[in-house]
C-alpha cells in the first residue's frame, strides 16, 4: 500500500470507491463476461457524453486496474502501433485515432456516467456486450466531493477521434 491509497486519505477514500465499483461488476456479471476481452471506456458527464475530464479518465484507469486483479480480460484501446522514444520518456499509448492499433478484439465495454452534485459525485457504470448491446454488468457509488475530487472535475476537451473494435 502506498501512502496515497491509505483509506483515510481522500485519494485512498477515491480508491475505495473504485474497488466497490470493480467487485459490484464482478458480482452483478454474466457468467460469460469474463471470458471476452472487455475495452474500458472513459467515464463520462451525463450531460456530455461525447467528452471526459480528467475525472472520467481517472475512475476507468482505477476501475480496469481493479478488474484485471480480479481475473477479467481487459484490452487497451489507447495501444499504438509503435513504440514512440523522445526526451521526455517511452510511450506506447495514444489518443491519436491515426497512431492506434486499429485491430483491437473486444466482446465487451466498460462504460458509464457520472454527476456533480453540490456534496459528491454519482457514478453509474456497466459493462455492454459488443454483439447484443445488452448490459451484461453494472455498478454504482457516489463519491464525495472532496478537494481530491473537485480538482480532477474539469472541463471536458473537445477533441474526437473514432476507430474501429471488432468482436
């Protein structure tokens, strides 16, 4: 345990939050879902499903890290094709549509939305089978709102880029 994922801290209280989500898909799951690869998406605002914040981002990171220890099958749709090496560092992930690994093999998404009221955050997610559309899984929690939280609640960016994921 690191000391910002101690339960008493409002990251570690963040976290918390997070694995309720990941053992609530887990219990609420189909048998079969956790044999197909799923794809997590980021989370968004209710009221502007075509973008995230840093919030959005933030909660699909912690939920898929907390999915994948728990025995699901999980595939990055940010992997690019190729290894990019400069002076700030090794990169292999991408928002960049034109640089992504277009091949991505995936029976299920990790979706969902959330809400800023005046005292937290509601979070709703599911799990959608590619083939049916149908929810296979679902979550919910509210999360206080925090200063930890109020500071990754922002402004949604308005870039959109679009792949193919195939079954």
């Amino acid at each position: 345990k690191g000391a910002n994922y101690e339960p008493g801290t409002i990251a570690g209280q963040f976290n918390v939050n997070t694995i309720f989500l990941a053992e609530q898909l887990s219990a609420n799951a189909d048998p079969d879902t956790r044999a197909k690869a799923i794809v997590a998406t980021s989370i968004t605002e209710l009221d502007n499903l075509g973008g995230s914040s840093t919030l959005g981002r933030l909660l699909s990171e912690h939920v898929t890290h907390h999915l994948k220890i728990r025995g699901w099958t999980i595939a990055d749709a940010r992997m690019t094709k190729e290894l990019t090496i400069n002076g700030d560092g090794e990169f292999i992930l991408s928002r960049d549509a034109t640089r992504l690994n277009s091949n991505i093999s995936a029976g299920a998404v990790l979706t969902g939305t959330y809400v800023v009221t005046p005292d937290g955050v509601l979070v709703n997610l599911r799990i959608i089978d590619f083939l049916s559309g149908l929810v296979v899984s679902s979550a919910q929690t509210r999360i206080p709102l925090d200063r930890f939280t109020a500071a990754i609640i922002k402004d949604p960016k308005k870039t959109v880029s679009t792949i193919a994921i195939t079954k």
